[in-house]
C-alpha cells in the first residue's frame, strides 16, 4: 500500500493524515461503506476534540488473557480508551453515531478505573491515604534535602573546596562539584567527575535521605502492584469488552481523523459507487502547491492520454487514480463532490517507473510485461500505465499492446494509459470502450498548457520542446528532415484537428449560452406579457366600476322628483365621471436611434435597427424584434450634470443572518449578494450565513462565492452553536 502511494506521490499525504491518528492503524475501515460515509458527515457537523494518543494494546490484552498483572501505565491507556467513548457519548450526534454508540455498554467496573488518573495519567492519591501519606513524606525528604545541601554551601570548612554554589543533579541525584582534598572537610560518595578534573559528591546526609526517599517509593509501587493487581483481575473478567473496545476505538479514531484533517486542508468527501465511471471535476491532486485543476469524465474501460511532452500527462494519470484510491478509503481530496462521481475498484496497479536496475537484472521492456501477466487474470481493478511502449520499439509495441489491450478489455478491467506515440492510439481509436484525451500545447507561446481535450490524438510536439529548452535550430531542422515529410504532415494534421475541435468546442458553448440566454429572455417576455394582461385587466374593472358609479349616480338623479335634487345629482355624476384617470395615450412615439441602451420589461438591450413602429434589440448576444411603444431608454442624459449628490440610506430591515435553506443556488448567490450589501451598508463587520448540508451544492456555490466577493475578508465554518459545517461566518 505504501508503495502504491509513493508511485502516485502520495506519501507526504499519507503522511500528513496519519499525523491525525491517535495511533497507527490500516487504512480500510471495517463496515459498509455508505454507513461510514454517513457518520463521517454526521461528525463534521460538530467541533471534536481529538483522542490522546493511546498505545498499541494487543499484547496487554493477550497477557490479560494470561491472567497477567499490567503495569500501571498500561491500564491507563485503557482508562484513556473509556474516557474517550464517555466523551462521545455526551456527544449530539446524528442517527448513524447515535445508534452505535448507543450500543456500546461499558461495565460500570471498568468505566470506574477512569476516575484513577489525572489528567497528566498518573495515579490520584486522593483513591488511597496511604498515597497522600507517602507523597507528603516524600516532598519532606526532598525538603530536607535541600536544606542539607544549603547548609552544606554556607559551611566555613567546606566553602574553600567548592569549586560553586550551586546544586548539581547528575543521574538524578543532587551533588556538589568540589575540588581536590576536600574529604578532610566532607563525608561523600564520588558520583562523576567533572571535563576540568573536579569531583561531583554525594555528601552522606544527602545519600541517607535519598535512600529514605528511594524507600518511600518502593512502598507506593507496591501500593499501586495492589491496584495493579486487582484491576487486572477485573480486565480479566471483563476481556471480550476489552477487545471489542479496543477495536471500536480505531474505528472512531479513524473517522474522527479523516474529520479532522478534511477540516484542516479544506477537503470533501466521495463515496465510491457500484458503477465503474470516474468523473472528477476540479480535482487537485494532494502533491501540487498551486494545481491546475482537472476534470475528467471516464466512462469506458481505457483512457488513453497522448500529446505533448512535459504537458500534464502523467500527473492527469496519477490524479484519476489518486481520487479512485481516495475515495475508496473514504479519504478526502479537493474536489467538487458536488459535481463528481467515483467508482468502486477492489484493487489498484499503477505500472509507472522504470523498473530496470542493477539489482534485478531485468530489462525495462520485461519488466513491463511481467507487470501486466500480473493483473491478466483479475477483475474489478483499475490500472494505471505510465508511457506505455517504454522500453521498446514503439511500432512493435503499439501491435502487441493493441492485441494486449483489446484481451484486457473483455474483463473487468479499467485502466488509465499514458504515451507519446500515436499509433497505438490509431489503432484503438475505433474500440467504443476506449477514450482518447490529448494534453494540449500553446504555439504560440511555445509552452503546454496543461490542459487537456476529450476525443482526439495529440502531437507530441517534440520538435518544439526541444527548441524551447535550447537546441540548436539547425540540428531540430535536420531532425525534421530525417523524421519525414509524410510523419509531419500528420502531425500537421493533427495539430489542425486539434485547433478545429477547439474551435468547435468553443463555438458550442457560446451556442449553449445564447440558448440558455434566449430560454431566459423568452420566460422574462412571457411573464412580462402576462403581467400587462394583469394590468389591463385590473385597470379596466377599474375603470368599470368607476364609469358604473357615475352612470348609476345619474340614473339616480333623473328617478328624483324635485328638479334642485335632479340637477345636484347630475352634477355628482359629473363630478365623478371627470375624477376619472383615463389612460394615457402616447400621441408622439419614443424618440430612439441606433446604439441607444433601452429596457424591455426587466429585459436590458442595444437598439440594433428601428422600423416604423418596431425596433431589434440584442441582449447578451441574443436579437428580438420588440415594439417601440415598450421600450424605455436607459441611457438619457442628464439635463444638468455640473454636479451630483448622491445619497445612500441604509437598508430598512438589516440582519446579521441570513437563511438560505430550500433555496436554488443561483436564487440563493443572489439573495446572498443583496444580503452582504445590505449589510456592509448597516455597518456590520460580521455576518452569519446558514445554507445546510443537503447535498453540497448549496454549500459549494455559497464558498466559491464568498472566495471572489471583493468585500468578503475571510470566512470559517460555523461552530455547533452557530450551526456547524451547514453555515458560514463571514468577516467584511
């Protein structure tokens, strides 16, 4: 395993994880998968502390098993173990952590070992009073010490032969550095000598009541031998608990590890899946200090990745097989999860380096071959073939891996293939099951770009790479010349392929925008449509009613019989009747011209050509024909410009809090813009945004806006209070 990991530069992130862990342990995690998928979210919505670092116990418990006495240090890190799941269980967790913490009873005999040790994981003297006894002696012994010693220095005969004042420890013992003669003055042990030929002494006083204190400790390791003792007795009888929870805590370890390190590098979570696809989008592999990042969509059974030399290509190989290693370990990686899609393989093998050296005595070529009897016959595993005629003539070798490869293919197989040679790509090009990706190189600054194109071969380009790193241009123009005309101009073609396909590509997506564009304009057309219906309709019931009014009044009038009430009646219904706002209507249509900016409803345009009464607008690339009569200028001067005051009022209802629950992602950026500045208007320096877990979307969409939003200084996940990892606390 380790191995594999160094050959996909993956070490210093194994490394780096491992640093997490409260001891060593496997990377496979023990259980179905989807369920540790599900308590890994559930423990990153809280704030753990992490376990202390617990000790290797297979052999205690194997001597437990043997009716064996533990020391006192090894109980202790069972006590830690016990501690550990007692935290976890005080612990708000979700269902899945809940249920199975729920089920782990801990013996109410071993739960109490627990309240033995301190902090610092010694013995509490409080458990017995001969402790408190035996620690208080010992601080006065070493009282007494100190004060012989003391007395010792100030001594008028012995002062001549101390070479300082100072009290020495060596070995542990406390001693005075004297010089020559000085066994007239002082009764004393030599213990060391010094490098300028003086005597380190032990006096006597001070050895006696060392020896006192040595006894002393004696008498508290035969205390802690009885506890010792009986708590054995107990791990005994209570062995199969110790195993089982022995073994549960480098399950929890193991999650709450991968918790902790996702947080610490900003890293999500994939579960790999029944099917065989790998689909990454954004991936950055671990090794890269400012990756480039890749998306790849691999649905066959062979990807095969030609092209320019030093342009990505064997780090493109190494990040699909990373992420496929990763996410079967349940480990986290940079990458959308959102957008990403993982299969499940039992087994990797990565054919990367030479393996010709002077120990093996085997050529490159054989050790190629020996590496791929090796995975002939197995299934469900994804291989990993780094410039795969290495070794060999290229033409031979693309006939014998074409055959080799086509036989693989009828298995369970995946792999990931890198070369520079085009031929084997020629020849299996036409397999359905086989994907082509071509690194791409930019001539006109004569350099990769790191950048990859789905569905054709690439040139190498090793004529350009050799001129960009200094050779000569004589020497790569006779190379040209005995490369062949025929060879470069399939090169020639090749590079033209690959420029149109770019070309194509690029048409494609603008085509889609506009589609997607003209989908908006049509929807903002309609409502806009069904909106001065609304009003229409709204304004002639109006209407109606109020022509009704007056009508009704007159009719009222002419019924009367007293001509006075007749003619103030008439003269009401008057009233009414001129009271009523007609429509206005437009005599003079709007003055427009070419160029002008004018808005549609909520639609926004350039006026492209006029007509009588219609005028062409294009919005965003997208032309309609509109009439004039609906148009509104957005661009009119101002009558007098010499100066302007602008005023900005803050907003009415300003929150520190939004919720973006339920919410699309583009409705949610756009409340959540309006909502920072609303905010940065009131003032506030610090805001809260909650968005939930859900999915990944969401939460995705809302931190890649707060990474490009100009007035967002820094952003952190929520503590469990301010809602965990479904909320974001944002400095402005």
């Amino acid at each position: 395993m380790e191995e594999l990991f160094e050959k996909l530069d993956l070490s210093e992130y194994l490394s780096a994880y491992n640093g997490f862990l409260a001891r060593p342990k496997p990377l496979f995690i023990s259980g179905d998968s989807r369920a540790n998928y599900e308590k890994i979210e559930e423990i990153s919505q809280l704030n753990l502390k992490s376990p202390k670092e617990v000790a290797n116990l297979d052999e205690a418990l194997m001597r437990i098993s043997k009716q064996a006495i533990l020391h006192i240090s090894e109980i202790y890190e069972f006590s830690k173990i016990i501690e550990y799941f007692n935290y976890l269980k005080s612990q708000n967790f979700g269902d899945k952590m809940r249920g199975y913490l729920d089920k782990i009873e801990i013996p109410s005999s071993i739960d109490k070992i627990c309240e033995y040790f301190d902090e610092n994981g010694e013995f509490k003297e409080s458990i017995d009073e001969r402790l408190i006894s035996i620690n208080e002696a010992y601080k006065n012994k070493k009282q007494q010490i100190d004060e012989s010693l003391k007395r010792l220095i100030y001594t008028k005969s012995i002062s001549p032969y101390l070479v300082d004042t100072q009290i020495h420890y060596v070995n542990s013992n406390e001693a005075l550095l004297v010089r020559g003669g000085f066994n007239h003055a002082l009764k004393g042990a030599v213990i060391a000598r010094s490098s300028s030929g003086y005597f380190y002494i032990l006096p006597d006083i001070v050895s006696k009541l060392k020896s006192e204190q040595s006894d002393l400790l004696d008498k508290k390791e035969e205390i802690l031998f009885e506890y010792a003792k009986a708590i054995s007795a107990i791990f005994n009888k209570n062995l199969p608990f110790l195993k089982f929870i022995n073994s549960a805590f480098d399950y929890v370890d193991s999650l709450i590890a991968r918790v902790n390190f996702a947080k610490s590098r900003d890293y999500s979570f994939i579960l790999a899946n029944s099917n065989k696809d790998i689909i990454l989008s954004e991936f950055a592999h671990p090794a890269l200090k400012n990756p480039k990042r890749v998306s790849v969509d691999f649905r066959g059974k062979i990807l095969l990745i030609t092209g320019v030399n030093a342009g990505g290509k064997s780090m493109l190989l190494k990040s699909i097989m990373s992420a496929a290693m990763l996410a079967k370990y349940l480990l986290p990686m940079s990458i959308n999860s959102a957008k990403s899609s993982i299969g499940s393989f039992k087994e990797f093998q990565a054919i990367i380096e030479d393996p010709q050296n002077s120990k093996n005595d085997i050529s490159t070529f054989a050790g190629r071959m020996l590496g791929f009897a090796k995975v002939l016959s197995k299934k469900q595993i994804l291989i990993g073939v780094d410039e795969i005629e290495l070794g060999t003539d290229f033409e031979e070798a693309a006939s014998l891996y074409s055959v080799l490869l086509q036989t693989m293919m009828k298995n369970d197989i995946k792999m990931v293939i890198t070369t520079h040679h085009k031929r084997l790509a020629m020849l299996l090009a036409k397999n359905s099951e086989v994907e082509l990706i071509a690194a791409l190189y930019d001539e006109t600054n004569s350099c990769p770009k790191y950048e990859f194109l789905k569905g054709i071969i690439g040139k190498s380009y090793a004529f350009e790479t050799a001129s960009r790193y200094g050779i000569p241009a004589n020497i790569v123009a006779s190379a040209k010349s005995a490369y062949g005309d025929d060879k470069e101009n399939l090169n020639e073609m090749i590079s033209k392929a690959i420029n149109l396909e770019l070309e194509l590509k690029l048409k494609l997506k603008s085509t889609e925008e506009k589609e997607l564009r003209l989908d908006e304009l049509l929807n903002e057309a309609k409502e806009a449509k069904i909106r001065a219906d609304e009003t229409l309709r709204a304004r002639l019931s109006s209407l109606e009613n109020e022509f009704y009014k007056a009508i009704n009044e007159a009719k009222r009038g002419i019924n009367l019989k007293d001509i006075k009430d007749k003619q103030r009646s008439l003269n009401s219904a008057n009233s009414i009747a001129k009271a009523i706002q007609k429509p206005e209507i437009i005599s003079q249509p709007l003055e427009l011209k070419v160029g002008d900016r004018v808005k549609y409803d909520k639609i926004k345009g350039v006026v492209l050509s006029l007509s009588k009464n219609h005028a062409i607008i294009d919005s965003n690339g997208v032309s309609f024909r509109v009439p004039i009569s609906l148009l509104k200028l957005t661009n009119q001067p101002l009558n007098n410009p010499k100066s302007v005051n602008i005023s900005l009022s803050s907003p009415k209802s300003a929150s520190v809090m939004i919720d973006l629950h339920g919410l699309r992602s583009d409705e949610a950026i756009y409340r959540l813009d309006k909502f920072i500045s609303d905010a940065l208007i009131a003032g506030f320096d610090e805001v809260l945004i909650k968005h939930g877990i859900g999915t990944g979307k969401l939460a995705y969409a809302v931190k890649e806006f707060l990474k490009s939003h100009p007035s967002v200084k820094a952003f952190r996940d929520g503590t469990p209070s301010e809602g965990g990892f479904g909320s974001k606390v944002v400095k402005l």
